[in-house]
C-alpha cells in the first residue's frame, strides 16, 4: 500500500513540473512576442506647444500656439556640454597682459662684476641674470598671451540644443508675435518685464538684426534688456539672461538651422582639428 501511494504521489509530482514547465515555457514565450512587438513599435513625440504672445501692451494676450521640434527645443540636457561652451565662450576672448622682462630687458649690468679667477667668488658675467635679486625672470609671462582654442562643431551645436531645451523645460523661453511695440518709452519694457515676470534681464531675439525703432530705443537705455538676431545667438548670452524671447520667424528660423545641422552628412570633416588658417 505504502508503494502504491509513494508511485502516485510521484506521478503527481511529475505531472506538476511539467505544467509548470510548460507554463513558464509558455509565459515566457509570450512576454518575449510582446517584448518584440514593443520594440519594433516607433517613438513618436508630440512635438512641443508653445503659447504665442503679444507685446503691444503690458497685459499678456495668448495669439495662438505654435509647435517646436523635439530634438531642438526637447532634447535631453547636457550639462557637461554646456559648460564646455560656458568655457570656451569665456576664454577665446581673453588675453593675458601679464608681461615679466628677461636678462635682456631689466636695466643695467652691462659689465662683469668681477674678474674671472682670483678672489674666490662664483664667477659671473652680469648683475641682471636670473641669479642675481633685480635681475630678469627666465621663463616668465609673456605678453599678450591668448587663450584661444576651437570647440569642436557638434560640441557647439549640441550646446545650443541643449541650452534651448532647459529654457523651455523652466518655462523661461517665450514666443511672441512680433517685436513692434506702441511706444519708445522705457518705462513701458521694464512695465511689460514686470507684469509678466520675465525675471531682472531679458533677451529678444529676431530673425533679422534689422529691429523695430522703437523697442530699438527703449533697450538702449536699460542695461538688462538686449537685443540679439538669430546669427548671433549663443549659449553665454542665453544663460546670462534670465528670459529668452524669440519672435516667431526667429524660433523657425533657429528650428531650421539647427535641424540641418545636426542631420548634415559631412560630420567627419568638420570634426577634424581646427587650424588658424583656414
């Protein structure tokens, strides 16, 4: 009795590690298809919506809603990038006037202190060496003294897209109809800054550098509102400011360009090291 029970309980056993085999077997199977099936599936993002607004008057108006391309105003940030532009940026235009006089340049020593041989001292020839205290400075500064260095191109490019993208990401960057505004009067910019809380400094950015006369003279006189066309947009200037404006054209324009080049099909030749000369 006790061998009959001890088969069945082991035919049992057995019957149960096949079903679960063949259900795991079977489940696996399954979640491997749909495993596939997600794969294969295309990322589509929507691009993202952006409020148009007006600057005719202080109140904000919503015009419409225009929609910017992900891979320029949506990408992923990259910080690392950013800085490297920051960087860049800062020390192309430095130059070191720190200027320090060889043995050639200080003035005096022109004869030998004393002879050669016979009193005992170290022999020398000038009182204007190194050696000496007062005399010149071996391998000192050199004026002027450039820090100029070359970023490569879609370090540049991926800086921008990537400035763009945290802009819009803090809601910092806004697109408006025009640059026209009804008068030159400052006191109407610092007004439509307040009311709108676009932060202490503003950046406008039009497609032309051809600007309207009159928020061309209501800029002039305050320090942290500029004007900037979309040619010489960079990421310095967009971080400096606290607000990023740019006019519809400007945002399509900067869209275009910007699309173009990071689709562009001759990379390898424009990473090849920079040279003065070309």
């Amino acid at each position: 009795m006790f061998q009959i029970l001890r088969k069945s309980a082991g035919n049992l056993c057995a019957l149960r590690v096949q079903l679960i085999g063949a259900s795991s077997s079977g489940q696996c199977r399954a979640l491997t298809q749909q495993q596939q099936q997600v794969i294969e599936l295309p990322e589509v993002r929507p691009p993202r919506a952006v409020w148009i607004e007006n600057l005719d008057t202080v109140e904000e108006r919503k015009l419409g809603i225009q929609e910017l391309s992900n891979e320029v105003f949506g990408a992923t940030p990259r910080i690392d990038i950013v800085h490297q532009n920051v960087e860049w940026q800062r020390k192309y235009r430095y130059v070191s006037f720190a200027h320090a006089k060889t043995r050639n340049e200080v003035r005096g020593g022109g004869r030998k202190p004393w002879p050669q041989k016979g009193l005992g001292k170290a022999r020398h020839g000038s009182i204007r060496s190194p050696l000496w205290r007062g005399g010149g400075i071996a391998h000192g500064p050199r004026s002027p003294t450039t820090h100029f260095y070359m970023l490569p191109f879609f370090n540049r490019v991926l800086g921008l897209v990537s400035t763009l993208s945290i802009k819009l990401a803090q809601d910092d960057l806004h697109i408006v109809d025009s640059l026209d505004i009804p008068t030159d009067d400052p006191q109407f910019l610092r007004d439509l800054v307040q009311e709108r809380a676009w932060g202490p400094s503003v950046l406008f950015v039009d497609s032309s550098d051809l600007m309207p006369r009159n928020i061309t003279a209501g800029t002039e006189s305050i320090d942290h509102v500029n004007l900037m066309p979309v040619y010489g947009l960079n990421v310095y200037s967009m971080l400096k400011h606290n607000t990023l404006v740019l006019t519809r054209e400007a945002a399509e324009e900067i869209e275009a360009k910007l699309s173009e080049q990071l689709h562009r099909n001759d990379a390898r030749s424009l990473m090849t090291k920079f040279k003065v000369d070309r």
